[in-house]
C-alpha cells in the first residue's frame, strides 16, 4: 500500500509521505576545499525544504542531468532535523505524470496564492458589475472582459513582487478596489449633486474593475511565479489594459465619451509620469480610482513587510518594498 | 417705511433695495489722461458688484478718507446694467451697527461658505467620535478637543485657497474625510484580521477627525477670508495640529502607543516630505487618513476648477491650483 | 472693375486694395474713462494687422453682432501708418463665399507654414519607405497608413506651439527625423554588425517616420492655428500613435517582434517618462529615432528663439520655450 | 594575586590580562562541508578583537548558551597572532558584576567616544549660555533645559550614524555650532544694524544649543550604541526637540516672538523637506543656526571618511556617509 | 548765480535745483483714447523720480529724439507733489560735460552702492591675504590677482540681481567671506589635528577671497547696473574664476597640490551641479568656503526682502529672490 | 627548442606553451577551516584563467612574496578543465624583461580593446579636420591638439566604465562622434539657411573631435585599466578639455567667437547639470554635439549590455550600466 499523499508543508518531522513539490533551486556549488555538491530544495505553497546533493549520493546523477528548476515531482521523502535546519531525505522520486491529477496534484498548490477564494471572488467581481454599472452596453463590455479571460484572471497575480504577488492576487486586489469604489462614486456623486456633467459612477465601477486588465497580458505565469511577457517590458500592462478595453469595445454601440473616460481612468490611475502614468487624472473618475488602488497596493504591502521582516525593535528595516520603516508597536 | 433688507445676491435687475455687505474692494485708479477715481466692489456669500467712484461723486470723500476695505456696511442701491457690466448706484451707505443684527446681519453672511449646515457637520463629527472610538479615554479625547473649539470650528475654512477654501470649510472636509475613514478602517480591519498588531480602527477614526486640527493656530479669520498667523507659516498646521492633541491629552490616562499611532497621523498624512509632511506615513492608521484626506482634497479642487475655469474646449486651462487641465466632457 | 486681390502681407502703405483675411483677434475694451471700443485684428500668413472699432463706426454693429474670430472675411482695405503703428482703414468688409476660391482664397494661406512644400515632403517620405524598407508588409503597413492620412497629413502642423507649430510642420519635422535615420541606423548597423539580433534598419526607418503620427489624433486645425482633441488631451499623441498602427497592422502578416520593436519606439521616443515616454527606449532601434527626434524638435525652437527674441545684447532672454538663454553671436 | 586589568587596546601580543570588555558579535556558522562554529567578538572602546569557538571547546555551552551580544564580561585571556589575524585565547569570562566598578569598569568605556571631555564641554555650552543670552527668562530656560538633563547629554552621540555618532558626540557638535552661532551672531549683527528688527543674538546662540536638542528623545543609549526610539522613528528629533523647549517654556515669562523664533529655528534647521526640516529658514537667526550646523556636520562626516576609507589612490570610494569621494592629497 | 548742486535725494519737495542723475526709463506710451506721451525717470543712488512729457511738451521733441537710457544728464528742476505721487518739473536739461566731474560728477552715484568704503574693503582683503596666507607663492598669487584687478574690483557688483547687486557689491560679499573664512579654518584646523593631510588654512583664505574672481569676466558694469558679458552667459564665472587663477599661476613656483585644491574651491563652491557647481566639495577647504559664502549671499537676500518687500502680515510674500516667505515680526 | 609564443586566449586545452600575461587577481583566501591559499588570475585581452596556489606549492613563496597584481609575466603553462572550470598549471613564471618585446609583448596586449585600429581611426580624424574645417587657424589648432597627444590617444579608454571602456575607445568614441557631426552640420546648414548667423560648420566638426579631449588629463593608464587622476576627480575631463584648447589656443589668430563656442560646446556637451554639464547647450553647435555624442555612448552601452547580461527571458536585467532592462528578442 503505498503511503499517503500529504501536502509537503503539513509533513511532521521524521514522517514519511509521498507529496508534489516543485523544485524551486538547484544551484553547483563547492566547498572551499574543492569538494562540489548540488543545493536544491522543494517547495508548496507554505514551505520550501532544501538539502544538499553530494556527488556521492544515488541521486547525484539524476540531480545533475534530469532534473530541472520549475518541474514537479513527485516524491517519497521525510523531513529531518539537522545541525542545517531541516533537509529533506528523498526516498523516491519522479516527474509528475498526468495520472497525479486524481490524487490532487495541483500546479498551483506549489505557489504562495491568495486567502480567498478564487470563485468567489470572481463571481463578486462579475455580480458588481451587473448589479452596479447602469449603462448597458458599458455593463456588457465589462462583464465579457472578464468572463472571456475567466481562466486566466482566477490564478494572475498583480505583480511579480511588491503587492499581491501571488495566485488569484490580481482578483484580491481588484476586488478591493471596486469595493471601494462603488463606496467612493456613491459618496462624491451624492456630495457633489451639481458637479456638471455629473459624476459618472459606471465609469468609476468599470474602471476600478479594469484598471490593472492590462496584467493579462504584462504578466505571464511560470512555475516560480509571474514574469514579465516581452510587451509587458517594452509596452506595459497601462497601455496593454487600454488595449484590451479598445479590442473589447469595437464594434459595440458604447457612448464614446463614456470609453473615453474609461480608458483615461486606466492610463491614469499611477497618478505621476514617474510612478508609471502617461497622463495624470484629469476626470473626477480617475481619481478615484487612483486613490483607491494606490491605498490598497500600500496596505498590501505594508501588512507583507510587518510579517516578513526580521528585525528586532519598534520598527522594521528600511530595506523593503515601501523602501521606508513600518512601526511594529510598542512604545520605546 | 424702510425698504425691505434683500440679499445683495438676490437683487432684481433695477430693483432697489437695503442690503449688508462687505467692501471687498477700493483701489485708486487713474486713466491714461489723468482722470483719477476709485474702483470698489460689495460683495455677500454669493455675489460681487463694483463700481466706480468718480472724483465728482458725492461719495468721493467718504470713499477717499472712510471706507476700509474688511468693513461692512448697510446700503440702498440698485444693480443696473451698463456697458461694463453690472453696477451698482448706491443711495445711502453707512457701517454697520450693532442693532444691524436684528435685521439679520452676520459678518459670515458676505464670505463664501460650505453648501452644509455647520451645526449638522459639526454634530455628526461628534457624534462620530461617540459612536466609533471604544476606547474611552481617546474617544473623550477627541470630543474634548471639538467641544472646546466648538466656537472657531463652525466657521474655520480649510485653508486660505487651494481647497475648500470658504466659511465652514474645515468641517465639510473633515466629515468627508472622517467618513471615508470609518468605512475604511471598518474594510481593511476585517480584510487583514491577521495584522499584528490589529488596525486601530480608533486611531483611524480619531486621525480623520484631527488631522487638520492645526488649522485652527495657523489660520486666522479675517473679513477677507483665511490669513496665516505668524505662527502658522513658522510653524505650519501639521505640527500645531500635534500640538493641540499633546497639550489635551495631557494627564489623561491615554494608551502610550495609541497617542503616538496618532500624533504619526497628524504628521504624516501629507505623505511626502515636499508635500509638506516631515515623516512618511509609517502605520497602516496613517497610511489611511492619507488616502482619504487627499482623495477629499483633490476632488473638492477638481470640481472648483470645473466651476471656475471660463476656457472654451474640451478642457480646462492648466493654470489651475491643481497645475493641469481637468477634463469637461465631450469628445471633440 | 474690381481692385486687385492683394495679399495682405505684401500690401503697400496707403494701397487699397482687396484681400481674404482672418478674423485673429476681436476683445471689447474700454478707455480708462469709459469710452467702449472693440479692438480687432486681421491676419494672413505672414502678417497681422489691427485696428480699432469705435462705438460711432458704421462697422461698429457688424463688428459686436457678426464678426467671429476664426472666421475668414473678404477686405477692401488700405493700410495706414498711425501714431499706434500701421492699421487698417476698411471700405467694405464680408464672409468668404464658395466662389472665392476661384480668386485663389484657402483657409491655410491665413496661417505660418512650412517653408517647404508639402507635397513634396510627402512623397519623399513615401519614396524612402519604399526604397528603404525591405520587409514588404512592414513597409506596405507606412505606406498605407501615409496614404490613407495623405490630406490630414499635408497641413498637419508638429504641435500646437514649442517646436514646428504652423502648418505642414509635422511633414517637416518627420521628414528632417526620418532622414537622419537613415543615416544612423546605415551608420550603426555598419559599425556594430556582431549586434544580436542585429539592427533592424526596417525598424528605425518606419519609426521615424511614425514616431509622431499619433498628432493626427491629438490635434485638430482651427483657424487658429491647432489645439488639442479631447482625446488628445486625456490619452496623447504617443499612445493614439501606436493605436493607429496597431489598427493598421491588424489582420496583415507583419512579424510580430518588428510590430512590437515599432510599437516600441512610439511609446518610448521621448525616452524619460517627465519628458512623456510610458517606457524607456529599450532596443537600439528606439534609440537611434529618440536622438534623431529630439535634436530635430530642438534645434527648430533654438532657430525659432533666435528669430522671435527681441532682447538686446549677446544672448536671447530666457523666457521662451526652450526655458534657456541662446547665444545670438558676438564676444561682449 | 590576579592579574592586573589593562584595557584590551592596550594588551600587548602574548600578554595575559584581565580586562572588562563587551561582547559586540556572535554569529552561528558552518564550514562548507558542515563543521558548525561560532564567531565572536568582543572590544573595548579603541579596539575589538574575534575568535572561533568550535563545538569541542570548553566555552562552547556558555557561549551558546549563556552568551549574549551587548552584554559586558570580565575575561583573563591573552591576544595572539594567527593566520587569521590576531585571536584572543580565553582563560577566564563571567559576566560584570557590580563589584567591578571598583576595578574602573564603566560600561562607556567598551563604545567609541569624543576625544573631548565631557564635562568641560558641557560646563562650557552652560557658560555660554549664562554669559551670551542677555535675555534673562530665555538664558534661564536654556540652562535648565541642559541642567535637567545633564546625565544624558553627557554620554549621548549625535546619531546612530554618519556624524558624531560616538558617546558625547552630541557635546561635541553642539558646543562646535554654539561656537560658531556666537561669532556668526556677533559679526552679522555688526554688518547690519539697520536690518528691523535687528538679529535677535540671544535666539541664535539659544538655537545653536537647542537645535539638536530632540535627539534626547530620538536616541537611546545601547550596548552597541544609539538606537532610534519608536517615537524617535515615528516623529523624528526636530519635533521632539522643539516638544522639550515647548513644555519647559511652559509657565515661564518667555517673550512670545523670542519662543517662536526659538521653535522656528529647531524645525528649519535641516533647511530643506527632503531633508528632514518642515519649513525652510524664515528668519536671519534660523539661517545662521543651518549653516553652522551643516558644516560642523559635514566637515565631521568628511574628516571620518578620510579616516576610514581603505582605498588607494588620490580619492576615496564614493561609499561613504557622504556618498562621494573625498579628495586624499597628492596630484596624481 | 547758478543754484547749488544737490543730490537728487535730497531735494525738498518744490526746491529747485541743480543735480547730475540717469536718465533710467523712456517709454513711449499712449493713452486709451489715442493721445501719446512719453514716460521718463530720472535716478541718483538713492531716489527715481518720473514724469510724463506730452507731446506739446516744449521737452517733446528732445525727448523723442535725443535723450537715451542709461546717459547721465544734469538738470534744473524741482519736485512736486501730484495726484500721480512726486513728479519732476524740468526747467533745464543738458547732457553730462566732462568739466561736470570739477563739480563731483561721478557715473557710480547714480546706481545703488555698497554701505561700506570700497577703498577700505579692498585695503583689508589684501592685508588678510599678506598676513594670513602663509606660503609665499600662494600669498603673492593672491596679492598680485587683486592689485591687477584694482580698478574694476572696486566698483564691481556681486550679482546682477539677488545678492549685493549693487555698485563695490563684490567687495563686500568677498571681505565678509574672507573674514568667515579666517575665523572657520582658525577653528577646524584646531578641532581635527590629526587630519591628515591637515587642513590648509592658506588654501581656505585664498579660496574666500577668490571663489566668485570670475565675476570680473562674467559680468560687465553699464549705466543701469550690471549685465552678463557673452562668455560669462557661456561658460559662466565658476569657470572663468578658476581661468584667472590658472593664468596667473601660471610660470610661479606654487605647491601643484595646493594650487589644485583652491581651483577645487572655485568650481565646487556652489556644491551642488543644479546650483551651479560641476563638482562637489571634495575637500574640507572646499566644504568650508561653501558655507561661508552661502550664508552671506542668503543673509543678504533675506534682508533685502525684508527691506524691500511691501506686504502687510507678519511674513513677506514668497515673490521674492528667496522664493519663500521672510517672517517679519510680530505673533500674529 | 623553447616552447612556441602563443596568447592565452588561444591556448588549447592541454596544450603547453610560453605567454605573456598580466596578473589580474591575487586574493589571500582561507577554507572555511582554514587552510589558507591565494586565488591568483593571468589574462590577456580576451581571456582570463585563474588557479589557487596552495601553501605546500612550490609556488607559494614567490606568489606571497613578489607577485604584483598590474606586473606582467612571462609563463610557461598549459590550461587544464577541472571541477572548478579551466585552470591554469604553471610551469615556469618570471617578470616580463625588456627583451620580451622583440617576442612581440605589448602591455596593451592584456586588456581589452578596440576592435578598430587605432592608428587607422586616428589618421581618419586627423584628416576629417583637414579636410572639413574651413577656417584656418582653427583647422590647425584642432590638428596640432591631436598631434601633440598622439601617442596616449591612439590607446586612451572612454571611461573607465559606462561606455568605450578599453584601449582605443576614447578614438573609437571620438570617431563615431565626429562622423556624425560632419553629417548633421551639413544637414542643418542646409536646413536652415536663414539661421542668423549661419551654423558654425567647423566649430561643429571641431567640438565633435574635441568635446572629450579632458580624457587626456582625467584619466591615466594602468595595467588594470584607467583611474581618475587627481585634478580628474576634483576639476573633470569637461573643464580640463577646455584647458587644454584654450592652451592652445593661447598666441594663435583664432576668431573670438569661434574659440568661444568651441568653449562652450565642450562644457555644455553633457547638456544637463545633474548629467555633468556646468551650462546647457546655447548655441545650435553646442545642440548638435551633444545629441551625436550621447546617442554614440548610449548605443555602445546598450550593445554592452546585451552582450554581458546573463539574464534568461526576453530582456535582460536593469542591473547594468543603462539602470533599465533591454529588449533582448522574441515576442514572448
């Protein structure tokens, strides 16, 4: 009977299980008196387990001829404790195979990922906009952006580091942010009754939904997370997401100031030509989208550098993604 | 029998009538062959009208040795069409006294002011804190503050331009700020309940409320609007604003760090140091009043400009307190 | 017999004659003391004169009621020498009619122009796109979109002011690029042939000579010169540029790395993104079209700095669109 | 009898000793090939010597341990070379004990420190005052701003790092600025009687001393030198030093304008936002204050970088506190 | 008898009088209703006074014809108080005759001046750089550049605009320098004795005195105050400074390396590139004239602004040469 | 029979043979149990192989002793693979003796170069100026500048980093430049005949031939490439190259205002000061220059990059000298 499939990041010390993992490093090294050896180390979406591969070691040859970083394996191995930490001792192992799929193997379970779920977040997203933009052929399109790229954007990240960089985090963070700007257009538009022509609230839905679209096409997934795609270097997902609204709305019967609006919004929500903007915000709409992408981009950060960072004190290193210290608390 | 007192903005082409309003303007003038006179202009909350004092008026001296630009005064006058517009020809003009109260006099009633009633703004702020604070030495804290500048903040704008530059200004932002505060700190509390320490929805709240706090030492009223105090430009509100919660929230038994997550708000929520704040912001409280605070700003701006720029095109000029073109509709 | 038809600009003092003018300028004044005057002014493409428009003129009524500024008017004027400098004295004064296009009347001839001929800036783009791009469906792609464009681009003017502002200036300015691409992208092709991949000389060729063909989005011609669409403002003429030649390109078997190294140079030829490039130039290719570009673009406002400044002494003042003094020549 | 105790920089090579030193470092490391070790060090004010303590040493327990980094210990050990560099040999460690001071223990003795005395420096900023500030409530709140605090002044450093960072490093560089504000008051004052009103002397040589004054609150003393507090991080020196003249000015008979000028410079003194001050120098006397202090900054900060620099040649690498090379002699 | 010459300043209101003055303004102007006139100045250090000439004036045809900015005349006229403020009444006026100097013409009386006796400053730059520098090659270099220079440097001003802008300008911004200098190198070098190489004093006064020597070719003097010459809007007197240094060492037995550090001081003493220094401070000679010389030009702005600034309030506006508000007084 | 003359970047594998080499490395290392060895590295142009010497080999003493990293070496030697990559076995090793050269050593044979001639790309310059400079004395001033310098400019680097850094670059750079200028000069001459006064051809070609000729006194040679001299950190190659044209300049008949704007074509050429330039471009020769220079830089860095960057993906890391990622090919 073989042993049971248990996730990786779940294994007891000393117990020994089959589980997928990806290899996530393989690097030569030696030691400084010559001796070499293979660093590698196995990963899910909780935790990665390294170990040394010496050249002595029954695995030596198939470490150093087959096996490859971003592949999937499955494999039979306990966790030890050594004087190194915890290592691996692999018993078996293997490429993935199709068959794996019946015992859950997942590619996506080897990457870090989002605490929502993915479906539902989707189905939130997709029921905003029916419920919220009132403009039917604006709703329309909308609503075809995101069911014709349905597989792609329930597992995108937003980025490849900085905020929300991690499976569906492109929906968690979007997500967000229509949220706030349903609250937002409500609240400016009943504000500002005399606003003319009146604040448009589709537009600021729409544009909330869409105004990081443009990742489906800057971004493309690997299996050691995102990468930028060769437009995404040399266009941008600011422009790209312009792009796919474009492509979307040709040939519907969409106001054309409204699309105006839309695309505006989406080329301006970095605000500044330094922080990635071709144009500021120039349209009560795009303001708001600014500010509430901007402000959950930084929270999201924030919160990743109060739990990564590994400093002692009342503040953390200024060696982060914010590129400034974030208080931990506490008084001295 | 008087005729009856009629706001100056409410004048009927032709019509004569009592009215109170504020010298806003006196400048002498002369024309290119010498011909020298005064122009002056009335104003009240909604409306300005000049004219020219003629040195053959009968009004000459008076307006030569009397009246003071900043001063109010009773008038009988008409507002007739000319070939320069609109003028006044005044009848009688004399100070305002004191029994002009009953009439309804109010020296507010010539500058420009919030659309909203400053008595609801200012409950609703209270009220606010009542509600939302749990902690009941900060949530005393922040009443204490409001109760006891009840007087200056009913009317204080919130700056001398820029934003919501006019009489009750100060509570109209610091409602819509504190507003978006609560509902935000609400949101990112229960999205990262994980956040270690939690967010300090409290903090949060209290930090939308004072934020400009300030704006009380370094602005000071006169009859032509907001001035800066010698102290407000050596000083500056972000700092005097910290001033105010220290000095109340002396010997009150208040949490160490919640005081210090507060004054943090107060100095940061401009965000970067050229925008005037001397710390970024370094909490994820702060990081929130921030976004609120700007978003307000901002859009209060955006929308004076589209009320004010008098530019033909899609666009308004970019001489703007916002320094661009905001955007006016169409698509030509 | 009907008086010649003269043009404006090479009008002799006190010849009357006839000619088709422009409306410029028409702003109602007053004298210091009162008397109301409409100040006016009529120009063709090389000169501009004005003249006042007393209240007692028999001109006075058409001149408040009917004359349009950016309107062209058929004159029968001299032109006379006055304390104020040459004005006009007007005999009779109409509306451009269908018919006096026969009498050689064209709206352009009322604006600065190039000094080359459009026509044959014209067809020298399109003889070099087909002599030097060798790719046949890229160069079939500038083809076409110069064509299909061939009357907007025959006047269309390079910007609104700073560099080539009159008409046909984008044809002078993209033809003066263009040639110097050329020459660089033969000069460094030669110099660097171990580049990998190496130079696509089709690239830099049909870069320079679309770099700026977003102009045709972002402005419109008024009769007054051009200002900026709505589009124009809110999005640009660099991302409308790769708009049109993705449109262009879509459905035609161009390779797809040399659209995106042409999309490229679009979006990065004003390479630093204060300077209104979303990206940097990241390939050679935009390399070479940002230097040939940007020397052009200046070195046409240092001529025109040179041409326009009215300061004495050895340099130009400092206010002008180059935001620097230029040196007129001499050694005190 | 026991071996004398001699500072560890004084301990000649082979010589065995007592000696009171702190334990600055204590990393866990392993040789490639997996032998495990520790790496420490400990050091006296002039210098600091390391050793290994492998696993089968006797001091391997207590020093994983027992051992702590920022701790003193007295140790009977000798210094030797070795292929690594010199290595203490350890006979004895236990940790300071109070009886210790007897013997001269005093933990400042173990952490660079001014070549100054720190009480003649601080008696002479008191002098200063005394003798200088003609206005006798201001001359009082300067000296017993100092008198209060006196323990702390007198070991505190200017910073955590770049300039004075070493114990009574504040001491040095105050008294150097108040130095250099008693002449700079008395010459400008000289050179510009009329200036109205005249150069207030006593506010310049009351800010000289204060200026830095809110490092009391930014620093703390540690073991291994200043450490930022939280409210320190949170709201920076500048404020916190004008915090400590506000409440001591509290219930004094301090002119109003004299107080104001006085908080004016400690928040300007950086000059610029970007870096760190919240409004520039407004007056004459928070210009002279800026410039005595950034200079006795920089020439500190340049002094140390030519000290420490390891490079050759003519100039230092540019990886310094300064971040630029400074200029080492010589002509090549 | 002729009437007695006095100064222009000092001419009571309707004293007439003989007196030497610039002609500073002539425009030709006219009034809204066509009628034209002159308007001209007249100016001595201290006062201008203005008037208009009509074209019936029997001065007219002089005016129009003969008189020339920036000559020197001698009048016959008295002031009189007018609507328009204090007016010229002219009963005579001629060109300056050479024979005018017997009656204490000078050119220099009618531009702004120095306090302070140009004879006096020069005579104690020279006597500090005889006893103060102490290596003789390096002592007479300075000596010799100043004696070379005598004629020019006495009247020569620092600036065109901004700081001492004004006849012996120079002079003064350079002694109070110098004198800076002595003071700050006296107090270094006794701080760091051990700086190695220690700090060269001589090299610190030699750089006080000639940091800004190239204004002698940067600028050149003209009747309405001084203008830059083509190779000073060029290159600039940064360079040119170090030019004249050069030229003058040249074939002299200086110390190379000391003659390299004080044409470091030259070109870095604007420290940072975008204020005009193409290096920084990299010596601690250097960093000493920086100062020095920064704090004399911006206290001689600052009370320039607040001499000239005609705003009520307790601050200044921020139009100024300083581009910030100067507080003035006063706590309010 | 001595063994054959071979350089080692064409030594076989196991092939033994005599070069010459430089010996770049030479690092005291120790095993992380410590056993001590030197880490020693020879190359010449094109490869550089290391080896370790341990201290039981029998070369140990000599490379303790005497090796100098910057010396060249004859060896005897033969390149082995290893585990550890190629490695050098030496045979024999002794200093490189004058009578090496008759063997054809060369120093500049071991550092990287130009892949163009140097005496070729010299001659060409010398002619350019012969040829296109019309105006005498400046032909000759240009022609005796490179004359007098030939022997450091035929191997002189660009830079020592960034871009053209290896022998000859600095004439492969200078070529490139001046190559363009002769077409551009002629190109806008053409294009702008009206240009008042006309393009300055020959100050055009000059300025390219000599806008880096400071390189000369910036940089000095070594055996590991260029280094900053002295007056190179403190003064600059902008100034120093004006040095060097205005020394020569000195007792010839050159045109005032052509040596001015050469001048000023050399310090403007970096036409921004944070980019290095102490004035922008003033005149339109100054313009030109610039752009053919910084294009001709830009292009090489990039060619750099792309040829060094080891980054998988389709562009490579933005950590290189351009701080940006280039597009490396491929559409995904």
């Amino acid at each position: 009977m073989p042993a049971a499939v248990v996730p990786l990041s779940e294994l007891a010390e000393g117990q020994e299980a089959d589980f997928f993992a990806l290899l996530s490093e393989k690097q030569e090294l030696k030691t400084r008196d010559g001796k070499p050896y293979f660093r590698v180390a196995f990963r899910d979406s909780q935790r990665e387990v390294g170990l040394p591969i010496w050249s002595d070691s029954p695995l030596a040859t198939a470490c150093r001829n087959e096996w490859v970083v971003g592949e999937f394996y499955k494999l039979r191995a306990k966790v030890q404790q050594t004087n190194f930490g915890p290592q691996l001792e692999i018993r078996k192992i293997r490429l993935i195979e199709k068959s794996d799929a019946k015992e859950g193997f997942d590619p996506n379970m080897c990457l870090p990922m989002s605490r929502f779920d993915a479906e539902q977040m989707f189905a939130e997203l997709v029921a905003t906009a029916k419920e919220q933009i009132e403009d039917a052929p604006l709703r329309q399109l909308v609503v075809d952006i995101h069911e014709d790229n349905r597989a792609l954007l329930l597992t995108l990240p937003a980025a490849t580091r900085n905020h929300h960089a991690f499976v569906s985090g492109y929906l968690e963070h979007v997500l967000n942010v229509t949220r706030s700007c349903v609250h937002l257009a409500e609240k400016y538009a009943e504000l500002y009754p005399e606003l003319n022509p009146p604040l448009d609230k589709d537009v600021v839905i729409a544009g909330g939904m869409l105004h990081d679209i443009g990742k489906l096409r800057e971004l493309q997934s690997t299996a050691a997370g995102a990468e930028y795609t060769a437009a995404g270097t040399l266009i941008g997902h600011v422009l790209q997401g312009r792009d796919i609204v474009r492509e979307a709305a040709a040939g519907r019967a969409i106001d054309p100031e409204k699309l105006l609006r839309l695309e505006h919004v989406i080329i301006s929500h970095q605000r500044l030509p330094e922080w990635g903007a071709p144009k500021p915000p120039m349209t009560p709409e795009a303001l708001i989208i600014h500010y509430a992408d901007d402000l959950d981009a930084k929270f999201n950060m924030m919160v990743a550098v109060l739990a990564e960072d590994k400093n002692d004190g009342p503040v953390t290193s200024r060696r982060n993604a914010l590129g400034q210290p974030v208080f931990r608390g506490g008084t001295l």
